[in-house]
C-alpha cells in the first residue's frame, strides 16, 4: 500500500484506462517512507514523469498477543489472535502455525498488543531434564538400550545430551517419544 504524503497538483487527462509505471526504486529498497519516480501513460504515448514522496505498508496477518505471555506456556492456551499488520518494520520472521496447535509452547515473554515472532515459539519438550529414559542404539538387526538421565528438556526430532548412569559418559541422542531417545554410531 502507498499513500502520497504530499498533495498532487490536479491534471486535466483523457478518460481512458492509464497504466502507473514505477521508473526508480529506492537504492536501499522499499522503506516506510521513500520518494517514488513514476510515469503515467495511456494505450499510445507517456503522459508525464513525476516524484513523490509516499508512505509504505505492507499488509499481513499475524499472531498478536492479547495479554502477557509468559514462557513456558502453552500456545493451546495463550490469549492471541489474528490481527492485520505492517510487515514492513518488522525485520524478523513471524511466527505461523494453526491455531490452537498444543504441540506449541512460549520459548520467551511476550508483551500485550506484541506480535509472535517465529523465536517465540518452539514445540513443546516431550522429555526433560533429570529424567531417566531408553536410550536406543541399533545398527542393522541389533537393538541395544540402557537407561540414561537427561541432562536437557528435548521435543520430539531433536538432539539431547544424556549421560549413561554406568559410565558418566555423555551422548547425545534423537527424542523419539516421552520414554525413548535413538543415538547413532
């Protein structure tokens, strides 16, 4: 969306479709305000060149907390809502996901009226820290496990650090589910 910040002088032209051709982009691209070279020219001939400054949005609906989100929650259960956005000032990733997903939680505090950046949701650990799980090994048809602690809260697919009870080695394991963790060789 632009917005002219300036008035334009009134022209007298033919009633007939015109085309707006954007001659210049700004060097540093589209900003939220910037100064716009056009052309405006009807089915034959250019009308004219001209410049004006103008005011930028660009439009997206995000998810925006409705009060204050604190880590750790659960998304199922947080108070945000859809809401139109300007994008344009916003120089990081959004979060996206379905709504009422509880896989989700809070990966860091969130104001009210604040959008979800994709940092501030991570799903929701399955496996944590202190807990004594199976470590799985296997390799073609042989299938070994052992119990180890968790030295790390893990959602499922990603990598933890546990440390064998036996050996006080650490390994580092794939969370499979809430009782198991795959290590590979």
């Amino acid at each position: 969306e632009l917005r002219v910040t300036q008035p334009w002088a009134a022209r007298k032209i033919s009633d007939e479709p015109l085309t707006l051709k954007i001659i210049e982009m700004p060097t540093i691209g589209v900003t939220p305000s910037f100064i716009v070279r056009f052309e405006l020219r009807n089915a034959h001939d250019s009308i004219g060149t001209w410049q004006l400054p103008v005011q930028a949005h660009v439009w997206r609906e995000a998810w925006v907390a409705h009060s204050m989100l604190k880590r750790g929650d659960s998304l199922a259960d947080a108070d945000i809502a859809r809401e139109r956005r300007d994008v344009l000032v916003i120089h990081e990733p959004l979060a996206d996901f379905a709504a009422a997903t509880s896989t989700l939680e809070i990966a860091e505090p969130v104001g009210i009226g604040a959008p979800l950046f994709a940092r501030s949701i991570r799903p929701m650990p399955v496996v944590h820290r202190g807990q004594f799980v199976q470590a799985l090994v296997e390799d073609g048809s042989l299938s070994i496990t052992m119990k180890v602690e968790l030295l790390e809260d893990g959602a499922p697919g990603q990598i933890v650090r546990a440390r064998n009870r036996q050996t006080l080695r650490d390994i580092r394991g794939k969370v499979l589910n809430e009782q198991t963790i795959l290590v590979s060789l």
